[in-house]
C-alpha cells in the first residue's frame, strides 16, 4: 500500500470492530465516530482498519470520513487514511463470519500481547458483555491479594466466577427461541404508549429500549405519531435512534393525517382553512380535500416565489389542473415522501414547536437553507398572528434559526472558501429549488449576510475578473482611457484560479435579459478576453451608469432652464428631443427589468418590482415625464407641462440616493435618512393636531367675519406654520403695534373682497395662545423630533454594517443583471439581446452566478442521507 498506493506510513494502526449486520447504530454512536475517531485519526496520522462492509459500524466509520473530506481543506483530507478489510467469508457469501465468540477470543488473544482495545460500552450486545467481564476479570483476578494468573493456571478460574461469566453471556446473546422478538414485544406497547401519554422518556430508555425487546416498525409506528401530535421530540429522537425507519413512516397519507391533527386554535389551521374557504367556496374540514394541496398553496403564500411550490411533482400536478382536483382517494398517498426530515421540519415550525423544529431541522440536511427556510416562514406567521405572545415566540424561533444558519456556514467557510461559495449559490431540490442567498433576502437575514463569507461571495461577484483590492481611482482611469486594461495597472484574477474555483463566479456572459453569456477564455484572444473582463464586471457598468446618468441630470436642467422652447412648432429643440430619447432608453431598462429578470411568472416578476421603493420612484419620475411631455406640446397646457417636468426633475435627482447605497460610510446614513421620515410623519401628526387647534382659534378671535376660502387656509395652516420659523407678523395680530389699513366691518363689502378689520376684543387672549402655541411647538415638539432622530440614529448606527452588507446585495443583483452599455447607449444591448434570445435562441449563462443546480449522484444516496 505504501509503494503502490504512495500512502504514508501510519503513527498508529486503528482497527474498529463491531456489528456488521442490518441493526441500526445508534446516533451517538456515530457521533463518537465523526468527531473523535476521524480527527484523532487526522491528528495522529493513523490508519482506520474497518471490515469493508457497506453495513453496520464499517459503513458510519466510510461516512464519518466521507463527510470530512468534503468538508475539511485539501491538506486536512490527506491525512485520514480509511482501509477496509472485507473478511474472505463473506465475499463467499457466508451468513456470518466475525461473531462474539471471535471476538471474546481476539479480545483475549490481544490482552495477552498487551494490544489496547476502546471499548463503546452502551453501543451494542458484544461491547456490552465485553465491557462488563473485563470490569468482573479485572477485579476478581487481578486483585491485590491474588496473585496475577499466567500459563495453563488461567484455566482455574473459580466455577463461580465461570457461571458469572456464562450468565453474561446468555444476558447479552441468548438463544433465538429466547429471544423476545417482536410479537412478544407487542405486549410491551401498551406500555410505551402509557410512556408516551405521560411524557416519561426516562422510564421508557430505562424499561423498554434497554435491550432486551427487540422492537421493529410496526411496534413503533403508532407511538410515533401520538409523540408527534402531542409535541414531545424526545420521544420522536429515542423512537429513531431504535429502529424506526423515516423513510418507511413518512407518506403522504400520513403527511395528510398530521396537518389533519392541527389545534383549531392555531394559525397554520385558521390559515389553512381560510385557503380551503378561497378554493371550495364554503368552510369546509381539512378531511373533504387533498392535503398536501392546500399545504403547497399556503407555503407559498408564506414563501412567495422564493421557490417552487412543494408537493406538486409528487402529486402531478400543474397551476393550470391543480383548481380541476376531484375529491377521492388518490394514488400519491401511499408513496413515500422524498424530504420527510424536511417536510416534518416545516410541519413543525408552521405551529412554532420549537424543540421539534430544531431536531427535525438538525436531521434534515441542508441545514443553512433549512434554518433560512423556517426563519422565513416564521417572520411571515408572526406578521399574521394576532396573539403578542404567540407572535414574540414565531420572532425568537425565527431569529435562533437565522442564528443557526450564521453559525453553520461560519463552520463551513472557515473549513473550505470555495465550498461554502458553492452552498450559497446552489439550488436545493428539497426547497424548490431555492438558494440560500435568494432565501436569506425574502427572510430579511440581515445577520447572515453580515457574514464575512458571504460578503466575500458578493465581493467576488462584483468585481468580477478583477481583483477585489483594486483601487477605485485605476477602475475611473481605465474606464475613461481603455487601453490602460493592456497594461499592468488592472489587475485580473489568473485564469487557472478561476478553473479551479467555482465555475459560477467566473464564466463570464455576453448582454442578456438576465445579465451575458459565457466565454471561454482559452478560446479568445488576448485583447477580447480583457475587454470583456473588463467592461461586463458589475462594477463597470455601475460606474458607467453613474456617469452617464449625471450627464443625463445636466441635461435635463439644461433644457429645463435654458431650452425649453414654445409648443411646436417652435418646439421641442433638438436637445429635447435627445432627453426625450434618453428617457426612452431609461423606460425600456425598467421594461426588461419588470418582465424578463426575476421569478418564473410574469405576476410575481412584477409583484416583486414594484415591492422595491426605488422601482416605485422610477415609476413616479417616467409618469411625471410622459404627463409633462403631454402638456407641454399644448398652448393651453404648456405651464402646466414646464411644472410638472420641473417636479419631475427633483423626482430624478432623488433617484441618486440610491446609487449611493453601495458606499459603506453613505450607506446606512441612507437607511439612517430613511426611517427618520417615519419619525418626521409622526412628529407631523402631532404638529398637525396642535397647528389646526391654535390656527383655527387664532383666525376666529383675530376676524369675525371673513368668507374667503383662500385667506382662511392661509391665515389657519400657512401663517402657524410660519410662526414655527420666527417669521410672526406682530403688526397684524398684536392692537397695540397695528397700524393704518383699509379695511371695512362690511360683510357685504367683504363679500365682494375687500379686506375685513381686525377684531381688538380680545386680543390679549390672541397674545397668550401665541406664547402657549411656541413655547409647545418650538420646546416641546421640535425636542421630540429631535430625541426620536437621536433614538434612530443611535439605534441603526450601532448596527450600520449590518445594515449596509444587507443592502448591497440588492444594488449587487440589480447591476449584475444589467447590460454593460448604460442609456442611452443600452438600447443597443437591448436589441442584441432580443436577437440573442429570440431569434437566435441562444440561453444565458450568467444566472448561475447566483444560482446552480445540484447535482444528485444517486437515489439510494439521496435516501441514505434523508433516512438518517
């Protein structure tokens, strides 16, 4: 092995010995392989000699080491060597070759050689017995009164301590007829449900799962679901760990009868029943339709389009003859479940259990998605629960699962960088083939992208073929002097790095309505590699987008202030008419954006474009736009069309708060300005009580009779508003300052528009609700403003960066998505592409830099791994 197979000499030799047969191992078991034997093995340089059986202990000792190559870095896989030894009898066939006879008799045969064993006691019948006779050989004869037995006078051990050592042995391997198989394990059922009903796991490890019964499936299955609807995951672990099989348990029919079995009183029924209600028509019980049916539809209710919808490939349906269901028995209820750790997992969390959740989430597998997936559900129930108990238990589940989440793909990036790459980007089939990127945004994980991991994931997709610690100033200099790129002041990432590294971050793509197509980069020459490289990184095109839409502001005000000619056909001027086509440009951007990038209907693309507030802004500014460009092109309407558009300019301006977002120190200043105008609308409510109750007061004690419409709003709203400012025309409210004016106490006069006399009657009260009404706007109101800006800005500042890394994932994916070319020059982009995807009907690739496609090897793999 070491000359033909160039293995290194081993430190230590560890041979691991136990049950070969179909029994199951217990779980920590499997535990004390994975994380003790595996990394002594590592550590020490040994060998692990194991039978070279897919059975039993030598197939948990093939997956312990198994999963620790994947997981652990290339030097680390190099030192666990695992060899396995299949023994000559049972390559023949032969029922049964290493037996506890063999190995009482290798046990000793070691013992004598002074051959260490480590022995698991509590994992099976043979390191039971072996366990305890030692501790009985140990003290009988090895006493310190005995002397030590050597030679042929080990033959005289006492007939007592022969029959102590017989008696072992029956204990732990009597003979078949003794055995207590299962139908004398159905005795003991009764038991294990009264066990079960009164929640005693301890007297049922202790009494019932000690050994001695040999339960099988259909012992268990009944108790299992009672453990299951009465919430009680200890019993649901111990019944796993002895012999119930998941895979074997979990249909559909029975999915079915345990969504059946909700509380009336919880919100997964109510909202179960309120999708019943939508569907029938009428308020019908959760046994009159198809389950599994009504389940999908509320998941993705509460996931949106984060994935596709669960259990519709194993029922065969489609959108289109899902509502053309008939009621009956159906085929798909006896299969098995393909995910049953994962569909238990969301069975539990949609009723907020929380120690069931997490033990199903820990057996399920994809465990950063899983945890993404159950915090997302959790935050959309806590926003429909109408109980505050309830909705603070859904918000601390949610949380401890995106906890979970940060914590395991922690584990996973300190292990391997590009593997944890690969876990961020890959589309789970058990989740709908969602990504842990696309589920952690719809979960609002602000913590875990926080995580430096994946900021360097969407580090790397930013910049490209670029490397990140470019400077800002070359990436400017470059862009506007292109033949620098053949120089040495850019710097790109080696194209043999890139092979090795995760094909998603690297195969770069041609324009497409979803980002470009890929490139070989073997296959182009030099100056067209680097071109490409160059220009269809995200962060070129934002910086040309930049650019060129301050050259687009410049023009506006341009032609808002200098070239904005009459109504044709003296007008629009030729500028016009560019900024016209300029905005063109803009609205087939927002086009392409709302209907080809994005979830798989067309309802949820725009679903999902007009939930953005900066999509609704854009919206806002071309509205206004095609309003004033309307107006302006009518004598009639021409000042009214220059308003709009000069409206429509501050519209535009706004937009580039946004392009800011991706500057860390701008960034959460940003979010930071955003909720302080929720602050400033509650501060405006308040301002707004006060204002109309001293303006109304104010003008009726200062003019008894005043019927113009327009004098009254400004002298009640305009003119308290101003007093805020200092600006308090003391002439017109105090008598004593009032000086010569005309005016008239005649309402017929008055009517006609004359200006009505001050009312001096009661003028000192006007004095004193003028004190009153600043002394509580300027000290009370403002210093209420300012304590709230102060409580936001404090309470976002402490958690600025995690604020930020969770907004630049969106300014990321939206200049991802986005052509090279900037407007007005995209429209070029946009006809290539439609040519490209359409006519010649060529894919695009560069939607695998946020998403990839698991590959399965093998099914019984797949429910090797599920069945755990």
């Amino acid at each position: 092995m070491t000359a033909h197979w160039g293995l290194p000499l081993p430190n230590l030799v560890v041979s691991v010995v136990g049950g070969e047969g179909h029994e199951k191992i217990k779980t920590w078991v499997r535990d004390v392989l994975r994380n003790g034997l595996v990394r002594a093995a590592q550590s020490t340089g040994a060998w692990i000699l194991t039978g070279g059986l897919r059975e039993g202990i030598s197939r948990c000792v093939g997956e312990a080491v198994r999963d620790h190559g994947a997981a652990a870095p290339a030097l680390s896989r190099k030192k666990v060597i695992a060899v396995g030894l299949a023994p000559w009898g049972l390559v023949h066939n032969r029922q049964q070759l290493v037996q506890a006879q063999v190995l009482i008799i290798q046990l000793d045969a070691s013992l004598r050689k002074a051959t260490p064993w480590l022995v698991l006691a509590g994992s099976g019948p043979a390191a039971d017995l072996i366990s305890e006779l030692l501790g009985n050989l140990s003290s009988a004869s090895l006493s310190p009164t005995s002397p030590p037995v050597e030679g042929e006078a080990a033959e005289g051990l006492s007939p007592e301590l022969r029959d102590r050592v017989r008696e072992k042995i029956q204990k732990y391997f009597p003979a078949e007829a003794d055995k207590r198989v299962s139908s004398e394990a159905s005795e003991y059922t009764e038991e294990l449900k009264l066990a079960v009903a009164w929640n005693r796991v301890d007297i049922a490890k202790t009494e019932l799962f000690n050994g001695d019964i040999q339960w099988k499936y259909e012992d268990l299955e009944d108790s299992m679901t009672d453990a299951l609807i009465n919430d009680k995951p200890q019993f649901v672990r111990l019944f796993c760990e002895n012999g119930l099989n998941i895979l074997d348990y979990l249909t559909y029919r029975r999915l079915e009868s345990l969504y059946h079995s909700l509380s009336d009183s919880s919100l997964a029924y109510v909202l179960l029943q309120r999708r019943l209600s939508e569907r029938q028509g009428l308020a019908g019980s959760l046994y009159n339709v198809d389950g599994d049916v009504t389940v999908s539809r509320l998941l993705w209710d509460l996931l949106g389009d984060v994935c596709q919808p669960f259990y519709y490939g194993p029922l065969g349906l489609d959108h289109s003859i899902i509502n053309k269901m008939l009621l009956g028995e159906c085929m798909y209820r006896d299969q098995r479940c393909l995910s049953p750790w994962a569909a238990l997992f969301i069975w539990a969390v949609l009723q907020n259990r929380s120690d069931m959740a997490v033990y199903f989430w820990e057996m399920a597998g994809e465990s950063v998605l899983s945890a993404l997936g159950g915090c997302k559900i959790l935050r959309e129930l806590s926003k429909l629960e109408s109980e505050t108990e309830n909705k603070l238990a859904m918000k601390e589940l949610a949380q401890k699962f995106e906890n979970l989440a940060h914590d395991v793909f922690g584990e996973c990036y300190q292990s391997s960088e590009n593997r944890s790459f690969t876990l961020l980007i890959r589309k789970s089939p058990v989740w709908g083939g969602a990504t842990c990127l696309q589920m952690a945004i719809a979960a609002d994980a602000r913590l875990f992208f926080s995580h430096d991991g994946v900021q360097s994931l969407l580090s790397q997709i930013w910049w490209g073929d670029m490397e990140r610690s470019t400077e800002v100033w070359k990436l400017v200099l470059t862009f506007f002097l292109p033949p620098l790129l053949y120089t040495n002041l850019m710097s790109f990432r080696d194209q043999e790095e890139e092979v090795k590294s995760l094909e998603v971050n690297h195969i770069r793509d041609n324009e497409s309505l979803d980002g470009n197509d890929a490139t070989v980069f073997s296959l182009r020459p030099f100056i067209v590699s680097r071109w490409r490289q160059f220009w269809f990184a995200p962060v070129t095109s934002f910086l040309g987008n930049v650019l060129m839409y301050f050259l687009f502001l410049c023009l506006f005000a341009y032609v808002l202030l200098v070239d904005f000619k009459p109504p044709p056909p003296h007008g629009p001027s030729t500028l016009e008419f560019v900024l016209y086509f300029w905005v063109f440009t803009l609205v087939c951007e927002e086009i392409r954006q709302t209907f080809f990038v994005g979830g798989n209907f067309v309802i949820q693309r725009m679903r999902n474009y007009i939930q953005d507030v900066w999509n609704k802004c854009d919206l806002t500014a071309i509205a206004l736009f095609t309003l004033a460009l309307c107006c302006r092109m009518f004598p009639w309407s021409y000042q009214f069309g220059r308003a709009v558009m000069a409206i429509d300019y501050m519209v535009f301006t706004l937009r580039l708060i946004h392009i800011f977002a991706i500057h860390k120190q701008l960034g959460p200043k940003i979010i930071i300005v955003g909720k302080m105008m929720k602050d400033v609308f509650f501060f405006l409510f308040f301002l707004a009580v006060w204002l109309t109750a001293y303006g109304v007061a104010n003008q009726a004690l200062l003019y008894s009779y005043d019927p113009r419409p327009n004098w009254i709003l400004r002298r009640v709203f305009y003119r308290p508003y101003l007093h805020i400012f200092g600006q308090i025309p003391i002439n017109e409210m105090d008598a004593d300052k009032l000086g010569d004016m005309n005016c008239t106490n005649d309402t017929t006069r008055i009517e006609a528009g004359e200006e009505p006399c001050m009312n001096t009657n009661a003028n000192w009260l006007v004095v004193i609700l003028l004190v009153i009404y600043l002394l509580f706007t300027n000290i009370v109101l403002v210093n209420l403003l300012i304590a709230m800006f102060s409580y936001t800005f404090s309470k976002v500042q402490e958690h600025s960066d995690t604020y930020w890394k969770f907004q630049r994932y969106n300014l990321i994916v939206e200049y991802h998505s986005r052509p090279c070319l900037a407007p007005p020059f995209i429209i070029i982009s946009h006809l290539h592409l439609f040519i490209k995807r359409y006519i010649r009907r060529i894919p695009s690739v560069k939607s695998k830099h946020f998403g990839e496609k698991l590959q399965v090897e093998h099914a019984d793999r797949k429910y090797d791994i599920e069945g755990r």
